[in-house]
C-alpha cells in the first residue's frame, strides 16, 4: 500500500480524501470483493483523518485501505479499532459549525467537539 500511496502522492506527503478513497476502492476490486458502501468509506476516513484535515499521509492511507479492505470481507470489528498513532487534539467544548451543501443552503450549528467524529456527523446531517 505504501508503494501506491507514493505512486499517487507524485511527490506530496498527503493524499486527499477522493484520491485515498479511489485507491482504496481500486484495491477491493482488485482483490474481487463487493464494494464498499459510502458509509463504510466515511467511517473509515474518519477514523484515520487527523486534526480536521480530510486528507492521509502514508500510514494513515495504509490504515484507511485496510479498514476498508476489512470491511468488504467483513472483518469490520477489526476495521474499527482506533489506529495507536492517533493524536487528540483537546476538546474545546461547544462549539459553532458553519456548514453548507453545494446547493446553497448553510446552517450555524452548536456541537459538543468532545464526541466523537461519527456523532459530529450526525449532528451535522440532522440540521442539514
């Protein structure tokens, strides 16, 4: 995974979360598994994206493909084990999310920045 990593990464230290995705979707059909569901994607991007930023350096591209290797085999338990380089960024507490779709509508949410990412999510989604 490394070696395709820097194939893609063509000199950068990071790749984004379209090129990451696309590769890691490149392997599973490579390897003849069903696809994986975007939701799967998210979950798993989420679990390696650090400090906000949408984007993987080397082994956290390595960790995203497996989860997502794992979870179109079906090892998702273990595709849900929180990777040990991971660093926390303090909570600051509640928070306020401008967010917008591409269509226009925007909304100023409130969110506690101590749950985790999948639960920020979901709180996005339902004002959204």
């Amino acid at each position: 995974l490394r070696g395709l990593f820097f194939e893609l990464a063509a000199g950068r230290r990071r790749l984004g979360v379209r090129q990451a995705t696309t590769a890691a979707c490149g392997v599973v059909r490579a390897l003849g598994l069903e696809p994986p569901r975007e939701e799967d994607l998210n979950a798993a991007m989420l679990r390696v994206a650090v400090g906000g930023a949408f984007d993987v350096d080397a082994d956290a591209f390595g960790e995203f493909a497996l989860a997502v290797v794992e979870g179109c085999r079906g090892d998702a338990a273990d595709a849900q084990t929180p990777s040990a380089q991971t660093s926390e960024v303090p909570a600051a507490g509640v928070i306020s999310l401008s967010v917008a779709k591409l269509n226009g509508e925007h909304a100023t949410i409130d969110v506690d920045d101590s749950l985790p990412a999948l639960e920020l999510q979901r709180a996005v989604e339902s004002e959204m």
